[in-house]
C-alpha cells in the first residue's frame, strides 16, 4: 500500500514543477479599480433616512402615550375607590403609640 502511495505523489510534485504562474493583462488592475469606485459612487437602492425614522417613530410613541395619559376618563366612583384604598391602608398600618422617632410638628414649631 504505501509502496503504491509513494510514485502517485511523485507524480503528483513532478506535475507541479511544470505549471507556470498565472499572468494578468496590463490594464486589469486599472479596470478592477475603476468598477470598484464606480460601485462605492453608486447611491444605493435602499432606504437611507434610518435614524430619522426611528426619531420620529419614538416622537410618534410618545406623543401618543401622553395623550392616552391625559384623556384618561375619570369617574367619581373611580376617585371615591381611590380615596377608600387609601384610608384603608392608613388605618391599617399607622402606628398606634407615639414613639420618639416620630416628628412632632409642634415642637419644630417652638424650636425656631
């Protein structure tokens, strides 16, 4: 097997000593340049205003979150539901004894 391998690569090195290099025409580098640069001059086809798209699309998200914000209907049962939560929960976990870290607004009012 490797006595059979040896003059197939031989062969193969051998074949290669014959081949010589690649040659190009004198002006194809200048072509080659001049459709490069004629392609980078070219506007695009797609669309190039991005940024301002996403600037505008934010304003959009904005302006329309602020509008829902402020027409919001209010109903007074809804404030009344409101102010009943609240009292709710203050009454449920206020402290009931005084303690001395709690400010007393009286006695500010002598210390000045």
């Amino acid at each position: 097997m490797k006595q059979d391998v040896t003059p197939r690569i031989e062969k193969l090195l051998n074949s290669l000593d014959q081949v010589k290099r690649a040659s190009v025409s004198p002006y194809f580098y200048s072509r080659l340049r001049s459709r490069m640069e004629a392609e980078y001059a070219q506007p695009k086809n797609g669309f190039s205003l991005q940024p301002s798209l996403a600037l505008l699309s934010l304003l959009f998200l904005l302006v329309t979150n602020v509008y829902l914000l402020l027409n919001q209907p209010v109903t007074p049962e809804q404030k009344w539901t409101e102010v009943e939560e609240q009292t709710q929960w203050k009454t449920e976990y206020a402290l009931q004894e005084v303690t001395p870290y709690q400010e007393n607004p009286i006695e500010w009012a002598v210390v000045k």
